[in-house]
C-alpha cells in the first residue's frame, strides 16, 4: 500500500522540533507487499509527464506507477528459470534517468525506461577472470556524479577474502573496483549506499545491525575505509547482539557538509564532513581510517530512528521513529482450560507438583513507543 500526503493544505512549522502536518491524499493499494520503490528524478506536481514512481512489488513485475491517481504507466518483467516474477530488492535510476537499475540475488537487471519489456541482466558474481563482482542480494544501489560509475552493495556480510561492495561502470557493465576493509567490524550486509553531492569520489555505507557509518574516498585505496563514523570507540563488533535488524536510513545535505543518521534509542547524530575532527585511531582501525564523533548528538524520539532525510534547500530534518516493541508487553498468562500437561496425574491423592505449560488463545502483538514524524530547523546558530 503507497499513501501520499499534502501539505499545501497545512500550516508549516515555525518550531525547533515538532510534528510535521501532514493531509492525507490518496492511497494506491497493493496485492502483495512491497519491497522497494524510487521516486523518478525530478519527479514534480508541475511536471505531470515526470510524476512518478517506480515500485518492487512482490510476485508482480516492476511497476511505474503515476503519482497523481496512480495507474500503471508502464511494467518492467524480471523473470527467474522457473518463469516466476522477481522482485529486486533495490532500485535506482541512473543520472540520466533513461536507465532503470534493479538489484536482486547475484544480477542487476538494467532496463530502458522508455521501453517496457525485458532488461539486459548483469550478473555480478565473480568470475574466473576476474574476482571482482558480488554474491548475495544486490541490497542497494547508488549513483556517482561522476559519469558513468555507480556502487552496488550486497547482503552478504564481507569478510577477508571478499568484499561486498563494489563499483561498476556504466558503459562497459563491468566492476571497476571492490571497496572494503570492514570485515572486522561489520558482521552484517550493506543497508545503505550513498555518495557525496560535492564530491563525487567520496562514498558511505551503512551496515546491518550497526549504528555505523564508513566513508572510502574511492580515487586512492578503496581496500580501506577513509573514515568510520560513529559515537564512541570503534569496537569489534560485540555490541551488535543489542541492536535488530531494522534498516536505518541516513542522509548527506546538498551541499555536502553535514551527515546524518539516527540510532536505535531515538537519538540523531549529525557530524561535520569538512572539520579535521576525525583523527587517525591507529590502534582500533588501523592504517589512516580516522574516527569522527557527531558535532552534535540530541534526542529526537522515544523510539528507534529508522530515516533522516535533509531539504533538498531549505536547513530542515525531517526524521521518522517507530519499531516493534515485544518487551513492552504485560506477562503471559495461561486461560483456564487452556493447558497442556507434561504428565497424567491418575492418583488424585498425589501432592507431587505438575508441570502445566500455558498456551495464550491470542497471539502476542508489539507495541511501539513512538511512530512520528518530527520536523528539524538548523536556520539558527547550528546552521545548516
């Protein structure tokens, strides 16, 4: 299900931190859950012909569906050995938005989005002539502005042997280069591509299972991080047992200084790209991999941060909370009648105590502490 919101309608916010008003306008339901979508580039209510957006719905083809009343513009077939649909699990289109990438298990399918119909599939495992490439499912997408390069990154988790991110150039569907170097401590696979607007040759990954983010400045040795970015010391990887699976998105504002990414316990760290604040940690990453701390760590929500988007233009943060919470509910308690019995208890006279284990009729359901949308002004002394 897609739901669209309106916020001409709103009065905007004024405050520091507050909900965002928001109108609800149309809902485009689905038939089966959908697994990615990308708005088209330059996607605008002024531009009918460019409102839209594209959608991995599973067991269907890939959708371009229209933003106004969304109807079915167009379907871009991925097709598996056994002629069942595939749905990727990542989807980009190129700079020049006339090329649709989607990333699914070891292949990128690449289509013309000006012809509906089968796309050339790239296979991104490595080959016997050469061992760069991929294996897993392609997780993300991210395109350089730079001609002609794009990174894709896997689920697979690295490790010494083989990395999970690679770059891939456009004209020749060939990998150009691996890019790794965190197999110590990133146990998980890549959530997150992105690089950076100004600088072009400067790429970030988010992992896994990892509040985290690492940056590789892709025109020298991309075998080893060029920054981790992170609120304390960089550990081993240890303290991944207290974090899920919830994929957290992060973000770099357009003019390339400031990043930001939330954490599981509801707070956002925005750190400084062009400040000398990250020094070399030689004795926990090793080499010239510098550690930079946040310039600024607040609370934002009361729940787990799962995206941070900047305005293309404007100094605002916009920030969404919310994940399931199975320790909040009360304890389990077994209905009369309800219960099975380890053993018989044929002698009635018996005082030996029964093992009874209690089944709820009900399934326990999560709670969620804080499902919201703040909005984040950075126009005062903290400017943006």
């Amino acid at each position: 299900m897609f739901a669209t919101y309106d916020e001409s309608q709103s009065p905007s916010s004024t405050t520091t931190s507050t909900l965002l008003p928001l109108v609800h306008a149309k809902t485009f339901s689905q038939l089966a859950p959908i697994v990615d979508f990308a708005w088209y580039p330059g996607a605008s209510r002024h531009n009918p012909p460019a409102f839209c957006f594209v959608a991995s719905v599973r067991d269907c083809p890939i959708k371009l569906l229209d933003g106004n009343d969304g109807r079915l513009r167009a379907s871009y077939s991925i097709v598996d050995h056994r002629e069942r649909h595939i749905a990727p699990h990542s989807l980009a289109f190129n700079l020049t938005a006339d090329k649709l990438y989607c990333g699914f298990e070891d292949a990128i399918e690449i289509f013309d989005v000006q012809r509906p119909s089968e796309g050339e599939r790239l296979s991104t495992t490595p080959s016997k002539k050469s061992k760069d490439g991929l294996k897993g499912i392609i997780s993300s997408l991210a395109f350089s502005y730079s001609p002609e390069y794009y990174a894709a990154g896997s689920f697979t988790p690295a490790s010494h042997v083989a990395d999970n991110i690679a770059l891939f150039n456009e004209s020749t569907f060939e990998p150009v280069l691996s890019i790794g170097g965190v197999a110590r401590w990133e146990k998980g696979g890549v959530t997150q591509l992105m690089f950076n607007p100004t600088r072009p040759h400067v790429l970030y990954a988010a992992f896994r299972r990892s509040e985290r983010l690492w940056s590789w400045d892709l025109r020298g040795d991309a075998s080893m991080p060029l920054c981790c970015f992170s609120r304390g010391a960089v550990s081993d990887g240890s303290d991944r047992d207290n974090l899920t699976n919830q994929r957290r998105q992060f973000d770099v504002e357009g003019s390339g200084r400031w990043l930001a990414s939330g954490t599981q316990l509801g707070k956002i760290a925005i750190y400084d790209l062009e400040t000398e604040s990250g020094e070399p940690d030689q004795g926990e990453v090793g080499g010239e991999t510098r550690h930079a701390r946040p310039a600024l760590l607040y609370g934002a929500h009361g729940d787990a941060v799962g995206a941070v988007v900047f305005h293309p233009l404007e100094p605002l943060l916009l920030s969404v909370s919310g994940s399931r919470c199975f320790d909040d509910m009360g304890p389990t308690t077994g209905m009369p009648g309800d219960s099975d019995s380890d053993s018989e208890s044929s002698d009635e006279g018996s005082s030996e105590n029964v093992d009874v284990v209690s089944r709820l009729r009900e399934r326990p359901r999560p709670s969620v502490r804080d499902a919201s949308i703040k909005m984040w002004d950075f126009s005062g002394p903290v400017g943006v």
